[in-house]
C-alpha cells in the first residue's frame, strides 16, 4: 500500500461522497465479521471497518441493508441524496455507499463513542450535566442548519429525530445521523408543511402529525423536545414503568409540583436552579401542542447556550467560594407545592424565524 495513504477516523469534507466496491465492502468488513458489528437498526446491522478514502485509509461504519427491513431503496437513495448535499460539523458525513445486485450499504465516518441512546439507557453513561447540555447544544445546531442553512435554498425535515441518531464523536461532539425519512421542503414559505405518511419513531412523534399527516420543521422540534426530556430525567420516551408516557407524567409531574422527583439522580446534584429553569423553559415549549406556539430550532439553540452560560456561571462562582455541590439539593429546591408557580411557563422569547 503506498506511503502517502494515512489512517485515521477524521473525515475530509471536502471529498465527494464515492460508490464502493462491493470486494471493498467485502475486504473491510472481512466478509461482513459479526466481530465487527457495532450497532444495529431499523437499516440494518452496522459494521466497523477500514476503507480508502482518498489519499488516506479511514474508519467507517458500514451499514447495511437487512433482507428483511422495512426500508428499502426508497430510504437507501433519499439518505445518499440528502447527505451528498450537506456539510456542517454537527451532522455525520456520508463517505459513500454500494449498490451491488440485492445490496445496499451506506458508509459513515465512524463515531468512536456510539449514540446519546447508548449512554442514557443502555450502558448509563456517567454522563456529567455540562456534558448532556453540550451535547443537546451540538444537536440542536445541527437541526438548525438543517431547518435553514443547506445553501439549497430548501430546508430538510429530519423526521426521525431521537435519541438513537444522535451520534458521538471522540470529543463527545453531537452529530446527527439517519436521513432516510427526511423530506426537503422550501424555507421562504412561513406556513409550510409536507403532506406525507406517517412515519418516525413511537414516543417521538409529534401528536399533530401523527393527527393530521402534515410535516413541518416543528414535529422535529417536538421530537428534539422528547430527546431533552430523555437528557433530564434518564428514561425512555416509551418508559414501559410510565403509564401516560415521559412527555405526560414530566408534564403533569410539573403541574403537580414534583420537577426535583423526576430528574436523573446523577446529576441532581450538579444543576444550578437558573439553569434548570431554563433548560425546562424551552423543553416545555418544544413540546406545545400547537406546531405554532415550539419555538424553531434557532429558539431552541439560543435557549440552551443561555442556560449552559448559567450553568457555568453558577460554577465559577461555587469555585471561586470554595463550595461544592454535594448537599446543596434543599436549596436547589426551596420550594414544593409552589413550584408550578416557580416554572411558570410565560413565554416571551421574540421569535427569530417563523414559520
């Protein structure tokens, strides 16, 4: 193999994504190696592999598609079509794909510490509270590019938004994966929406799509909504212990005065008051009801910066004093029965980009 090629995880932008060999295909994932599998989903398995890519021999995570999915090559070409015409930090890049006879294999630059999924309910990740706010800030930037800074004068509407498509990178950096369901829609009309099947995933859909078959940019925001919660409170959208779902029992869990009961024990003890209330302020909006009244994705950024700015201010300032967090929880929440009135949800964010 000559000199010049380097190996490394790190993804070029500038190159254009390529159609493999299916021998390639076949050499990187020694014959599809069940050793070498990594994940698996609706797609199909995915595997680790070594492929060139350019000048340089580079990791990817090879998926392919199951005999047996209910995607196909509808999903198979609408991904290489949507990811071939997006370029930004906070979205995970397609290197290229194989179509050979029945198979159909998409290859990704491969994300060393797997999804968000993973380490909230699989392996319970000690995920730190800044931690889970910067990974929330880096999906969210990539939603919003999405929404409005594809340079094709349209906006993409991800329409599987969940846990388990944001990836992570060696630096713990979010990036969104799994186009497969997207829908490219124009961004100069405010009112738009896509009419469409109904497609996504349960726990995550919003309930006026669900209702009506119109897409828009915010049943993404709904779905990213569901994902925040998920961040705060560690449970999964379709919690088989919550008879109403996460989005209700959090959501009466409120109105009751109960927020400090269904936060993640781990990081209790980690989140200033100021922050939270932001954190919520915004989670709460993304989950309105009406389309109109969520916040877009731009919103949502803005809201999750401020509170993180609150988070690291409370830090500083408990460093700077000598204190610690640890036994601090009786003045997080020196309220019970009020908190409804603490959290009331007034929004009075002007808005940034209508819809």
């Amino acid at each position: 193999m000559s000199r010049s090629l380097k190996s490394t995880s790190s993804i070029q932008r500038s190159q254009p994504c390529r159609r493999f060999e299916f021998s390639e295909i076949l050499i990187a994932t020694e014959n599809f190696d069940e050793s070498l599998v990594i994940g698996s989903g609706g797609f199909g398995k995915v595997y680790k592999g070594n492929v060139i890519y350019g000048s340089r021999i580079v990791v990817a995570a090879i998926k392919r598609l199951d005999s047996m999915s209910k995607q196909g090559a509808t999903e198979f070409w609408a991904e290489i079509h949507m990811l071939s015409m997006l370029r930004h930090c906070n979205l995970v890049s397609l290197i290229g794909y194989c179509n050979h006879e029945k198979e159909m294999i998409l290859l990704y630059e491969y994300m060393p510490n797997g999804t968000l999924d993973d380490h909230l309910h699989k392996l319970r990740s000690p995920l730190s509270w800044l931690q889970r706010l910067n990974i929330c800030i880096g999906a969210s930037r990539g939603l919003h590019y999405l929404h409005t800074g594809t340079g094709i004068k349209s906006g993409v509407i991800h329409r599987d938004v969940k846990s388990s498509n944001i990836l992570l990178d060696e630096c713990w950096a979010a990036k969104i994966a799994d186009f497969g369901l997207s829908k490219i829609g124009p961004t100069n009309q405010p009112s738009t929406y896509v009419n469409t099947n109904v497609k996504g995933t349960f726990g995550y859909l919003d309930p006026n799509y669900y209702a009506t078959g119109k897409l828009t940019r915010k049943s993404d925001v709904y779905a990213f909504g569901v994902v925040l919660l998920e961040v705060l409170c560690r449970k999964c959208p379709a919690d088989r212990s919550l008879d109403e779902g996460l989005v209700t029992w959090v959501q009466d869990s409120i109105k009751e005065g109960n927020l400090k009961h269904i936060i993640d024990s781990d990081i209790k003890g980690e989140i200033s008051p100021k922050c939270l209330k932001e954190f919520v302020k915004i989670t709460e909006r993304c989950l309105h009801n009406s389309p109109k009244q969520r916040p877009t994705m731009a919103e949502v950024l803005f809201g999750l910066e401020s509170a993180l700015a609150l988070q690291v201010k409370f830090n500083n300032t408990l460093q700077s004093t000598g204190k610690t967090m640890f036994g601090r929880m009786a003045n997080f929440f020196p309220f019970s029965s009020g908190i409804s009135n603490s959290f009331s949800f007034v929004f009075t964010y002007p808005t940034l980009l209508e819809y």
